[in-house]
C-alpha cells in the first residue's frame, strides 16, 4: 500500500553501522514492480523528471522511502536503467512481448540477475523455503537490522513465486516453472481486463471497514473480514500488519561524513 512520506535514506554508512534498509537485495516485490513499470509506461513518464514521477504514484518527493526502495527495485529487477525513470528492453519485453519466450526470459533474467538471489536459488533448489533462514542469512550478510531483513526475505519469496520459481509445497526451482503470470487488471494474454468476482468463501459472514487515513480523505485503508475474530487470530493479524506495511520513520539527519539521496 502506497503511503506519502518524506523519508530519506542515507548512504555511505559506516562499517560497522546496522541499516534498516539496503540497496543489495530488493525491498519491493517483483510483481509490485511490474505494475510499477506498467504505469510508468502507460502514463507515458519515461522521459519525466523523477520529482514528476513520484507525484504521479502519489510521493511529494522521488527521496521518499517507499518511492526510493521502488526505484532501487526496479534497477536491481532490470525493469529501469541506471538513471532516471526509462524502462529497459527487460521490461519492454515482459510488458510487450515480441516473441514466445519473451516473458518467461525476461522473468528468469529479473531474478537470477540478482547475485544474493541467485546464489539462494543454488543453495535452496529442490528444498523448501524457510523465511526465518533466510531472514538470518539476510541479517548478517547485509548488515542490516532485522526489520529489514524480514522485508527482504519475505520480498524475495513473493518475487519467487511470482516469476515461478516456487513449486507446490514452495519447493524452490532452478528454474521458472508453471504458467507465466498474468499483470494485475489482465487476462494471461494482457489484452483484456479482468472482472471483478465476489469472494468465494462462505465460511460465515463478512463485513467490510474503511478507515480514511487522512482528514481530507485522500488516503484510506480497506478491509474485509470475517463478523468476529478470535484473540488469536487479532495477534496474527496485528502482527502480519507491521511485517508486510512499509512504515515511514521521521527524517533523521544525516551524520557527519554521510551523505543523503
């Protein structure tokens, strides 16, 4: 979920410095930068300033935290170059396949051209994924708090299973399997859009809640539950909340010999 905020990350840490973010692995999923990637495109801002295209997804700043980590994704996926808001011909061929195996090479290209993630598929190929391990490895190989290395482990999974290179039971891959993702709003074939489908549990009945989360209500967070909750299941929900929300800090200034974005 998108949220304005006027973060910045600092760079150039020292060596013995625990971050709370990084720019080795990514911190936004691969399907998330996808859509990124789409709306780029779509709204024609290839050729904008970065200031013009954080506005557009919502950002005051292209140094806000959220707006940031989707960039250093999008680089670090091969979806953008190494300056400013152009795709590569990675995404273009993901977003506007020419040929049959476009999508599934530039999928594959995305994730094994991350090192840390390439590596991980060789070590974990043919087992199954274990988030707290991988937490662990991330934590200590990258310096980075264990907040952060949550994020990262968990946005590796989902960008995994996304492009394919999870099987049943989240067995992981060497290589992509399955069917090619469809991008959100589109039929496999990316020509039509999807209709939208009530939900299909019918274990008890639901209520739906939106809480602006501004007062000019330009903000809001929805969601769709079930009439009554156990205590156990609020823990689970409260906890799955600030694991998978990016919760903007206030700006801290940089410290001497640093050097902000």
């Amino acid at each position: 979920m998108a949220t304005n905020d006027t973060t910045t990350e600092t760079t150039a840490p020292s060596k013995t410095a625990i971050r709370d973010y990084t720019r080795d692995v990514p911190m936004i999923d691969l399907e998330e930068i996808v859509g990124f990637a789409k709306k780029i495109r779509e709204e024609a801002l290839e050729t904008a300033t970065m200031t013009e295209v954080a506005k557009k997804f919502g950002y005051k700043a292209a140094t806000s935290s959220p707006m940031y980590r989707r960039m250093v994704a999008a680089r670090l996926f091969g979806f953008l170059g190494k300056n400013g808001p152009a795709l590569t011909a990675r995404a273009t061929d993901f977003l506007k396949p020419s040929a049959d195996d476009a999508r599934t090479k530039a999928l594959t290209e995305a994730i094994k051209g991350i090192v840390p993630y390439s590596e991980l598929i060789s070590k974990l190929e043919g087992k199954k994924v274990n988030l707290e391990l991988i937490s662990n490895g991330f934590e200590k190989k990258l310096n980075i708090s264990s907040v952060a290395a949550k994020i990262c482990a968990r946005v590796f999974e989902k960008s995994l299973r996304f492009a394919g290179f999870l099987g049943s039971d989240d067995i992981v891959l060497s290589k992509l399997g399955g069917a090619v993702p469809a991008l959100k709003g589109q039929d496999p074939d990316g020509d039509h859009e999807e209709e939208e489908h009530e939900d299909d549990d019918k274990n008890g009945e639901k209520q739906t809640h939106t809480l602006y989360l501004g007062t000019d209500k330009s903000r809001k967070f929805i969601v769709t539950a079930p009439l009554d909750v156990s205590q156990a299941e609020l823990a689970r929900i409260n906890g799955w909340l600030k694991f998978t929300l990016l919760v903007d800090q206030p700006s801290v200034p940089a410290k001497p010999g640093e050097q902000s974005i």
